[in-house]
C-alpha cells in the first residue's frame, strides 16, 4: 500500500485506469457474444475516447 503522498496519487490513478479499463472490456464482451481477442483491442480504443 502507498506511504507517501506521491505513492497515493500514482496508485489512485492506476486503479482509476485499470477499473475503467475492466469495466469497458466487460460490456464490450457483452455486446459482441463473448471474450476473443479483438475485445482486448476494441477497449483499449474505448479507452483512450474516455
């Protein structure tokens, strides 16, 4: 767990990054039928749009 200020900062925004990141593959999977590995892809693009 972070013990600095700093360490707070990048943590908060790697875990903001990584939950956005799961929640956009997960309704991406939703709307194509299932996991492949275009869906990787499709939600990194979604990504960068939010």
């Amino acid at each position: 767990m972070p013990k600095t200020k700093f360490e707070n900062i990048v943590f908060t925004l790697f875990m903001s990054f990584l939950m956005v990141y799961a929640m956009i593959f997960y309704n991406i999977a939703l709307n194509m039928g299932g996991m492949s590995n275009q869906v990787f892809l499709l939600a990194f693009h979604e990504l960068v749009i939010m």
